[in-house]
C-alpha cells in the first residue's frame, strides 16, 4: 500500500507529458503532446449506430439498385430453380426493417443521450451565429478560408447536410419503403393499415417507385460528399475526424500553422 502511493506520487510530481512519452520522442513532440486537448464527443450508441445505419444504407442502396434493374435471367438453369431476386428482394427488406429498428433507437438516444446526440434532429436556424459559421464552413470547404475553426460536435454545415439529406432522408425511404411494403403485405395486414394511405396520397404505386428510387440518389449524393468532407477535414482541420465516429475522442491540432 505505502509503496503504492509512494509511485503515483512520483507519477503525479512528473509532467505528464514527459512520463508518458517513450521511445524517439523529441522535445518539439513533446511540446505538441501539451497543446493537444480532447474532448469525449460521441457516445457508444451514437458511434454504433453510425456503422450500422452506414451498412445498412449500402446494402439497401445494392439491392434496391438490383430490384430497379434485375439481373437478366440466366440461362444455365431452369427458372423454377432459380431464386436470386427473390433473395435479393429478402436482403432488402429485412435491412430495411433493421434501418426501422435502429433508427427508432437513434431517436431515443437523442432524448437520453448527450446534448450533442442531439445534433442531429435540428438545425437552429434562429441563431445569428449559427449562420455567420455556415457561411465560414462554405467559405473554408471553397478554400477560401485559411484557418480552420474547430467545432466540438457537428459543425455547421455538416449539421444542416446531416438534417437535410439524413434524418429527413432516412425518414422519406423509411415511409416510401413500408408503403411499398404494404402493396406486397397485402390489404389490411398491419404494413398497409400503418402506411398503405401513401400509395392513394401519391397517385400509385409507380409514382412511388420513382419517389423511393429518388431518395436512393439523395442519400447516394449525401454519401459521396459526406465521406470525402469526413476525410478531407480529417487531413486539413486542426481537429480530429473518422477515429472520433470510432472512439468518441475529439482531439485538437495546436493552433500553430504547419
Ligand atoms: C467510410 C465511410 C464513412 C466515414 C469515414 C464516416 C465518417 C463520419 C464522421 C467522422 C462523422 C462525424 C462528423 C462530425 O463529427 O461532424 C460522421 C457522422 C455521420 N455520418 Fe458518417 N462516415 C462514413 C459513412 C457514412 C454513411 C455511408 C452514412 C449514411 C449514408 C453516414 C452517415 C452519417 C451520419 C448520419 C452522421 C451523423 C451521426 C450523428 O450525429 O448521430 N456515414 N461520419
Ligand atoms: C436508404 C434506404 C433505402 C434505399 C436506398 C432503398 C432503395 C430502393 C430502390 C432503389 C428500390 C427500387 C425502386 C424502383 O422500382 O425503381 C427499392 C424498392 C423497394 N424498397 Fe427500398 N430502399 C431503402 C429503404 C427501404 C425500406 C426501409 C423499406 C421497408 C421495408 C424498403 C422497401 C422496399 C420495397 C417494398 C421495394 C419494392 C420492391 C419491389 O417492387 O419488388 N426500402 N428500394
């Protein structure tokens, strides 16, 4: 026990930054360790969501293509025996009933979570602020800003693409989805009574089609700039990015250009 204490006071007396580097560290690496800070961002279900929701949406988006243009029929077999878009029209609606599920769990999680679980079901749009750094975020993404701010949670403009193009967009082929759904469910089954009144609001099914595989190119358009924004702010901001979605840790660069 006295021993005990005897080390972690030693470990106390010791700066922290010297008593945990090893190896080749050099004073200017040391120096850099004590103007790096971070912050705990992400929770685990907002973190497992994200991997989750993000397979999910690729799966949907392969099968859901499939189902848009089928595979011609292959000649090497007889047809009876053949059920290659009936399993592709399987995977696509037991993801589609896993996106439901996690979705639902996102939602909660934004009532019990952290305030920046939040983050993702508003966009303020009454904070005077709020605007002056979207226009900065456009700015800094046009590379027409030099120094980059750092953001705790979302920044701006991310908030406003993840609203827009995430939870309206998820929201949009959740409802389109079951709707089909429903059609194939059939009369009264408990997909039509909940969502079957889609169909009628906007004329027919075919119209429906063309609005569920409409949203696959929204989410598509948001999946190629989010990616490459994630990446890109990753190298170029003084903040850390995609480990942050795995670990939760938001870690900031020192201040000092490169
Ligand atoms: C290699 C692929 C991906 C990487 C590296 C990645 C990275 C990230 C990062 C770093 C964040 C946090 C951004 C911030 O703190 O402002 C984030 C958030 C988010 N990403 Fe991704 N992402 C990927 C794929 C996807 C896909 C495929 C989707 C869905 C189509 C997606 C949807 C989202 C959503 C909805 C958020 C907000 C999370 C929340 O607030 O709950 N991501 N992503
Ligand atoms: C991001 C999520 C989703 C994407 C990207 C997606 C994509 C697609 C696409 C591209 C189609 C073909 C539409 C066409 O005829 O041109 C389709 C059809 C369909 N999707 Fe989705 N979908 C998603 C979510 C859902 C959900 C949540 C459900 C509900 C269970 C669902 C159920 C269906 C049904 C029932 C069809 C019609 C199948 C058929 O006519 O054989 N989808 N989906």
């Amino acid at each position: 026990m006295e021993q005990r204490t005897i080390h972690s006071h030693n470990r106390e007396a010791e700066p922290l930054s010297t008593s945990r580097l090893t190896g080749d560290a050099t004073a200017a690496d040391i120096e850099s360790v004590r103007r790096r800070t971070s912050v705990f961002v992400y929770e685990w279900p907002v973190r497992l969501w994200h991997w989750v929701n993000a397979a999910l949406i690729m799966t949907l988006i392969v099968t859901g293509w499939f189902i848009a243009s089928p595979l011609p029929t292959m000649n090497f077999a007889e047809a009876t025996h053949q059920f290659v878009m009936g399993y592709n029209r399987f995977i696509h609606f037991a993801c589609g009933q896993l996106l439901t599920v996690a979705f639902a769990g996102r939602v909660y999680w934004a009532l019990v979570g952290n305030h920046h679980s939040r983050q993702l079901f508003y966009v303020p749009v009454w904070r005077k602020a709020w605007w002056k750094e979207v226009v900065h975020e456009l700015r800094w993404y046009a590379f027409l800003e030099d120094v980059p701010k750092k953001y705790v949670g979302h920044n701006p403009l991310a908030q406003v693409a993840m609203f827009f193009f995430m939870t309206i967009g998820i929201t949009f082929m959740l409802l389109t989805g079951w709707a089909l759904y429903a059609e194939g469910a059939g009369q009264g089954s408990l997909p039509d009574l909940v969502m079957g009144w889609l169909i009628g609001l906007v004329g027919n099914t075919q119209i429906l089609h063309g609005l569920h595989h409409l949203g696959m190119w929204f989410i598509i358009i948001f999946m190629m700039i989010h990616i490459y924004a994630a990446i890109r702010e990753d190298i170029m901001s003084r903040q850390s990015m995609v480990s942050t979605m795995i670990s939760g840790h938001r870690t900031f660069k020192d201040d000092l250009p490169d």
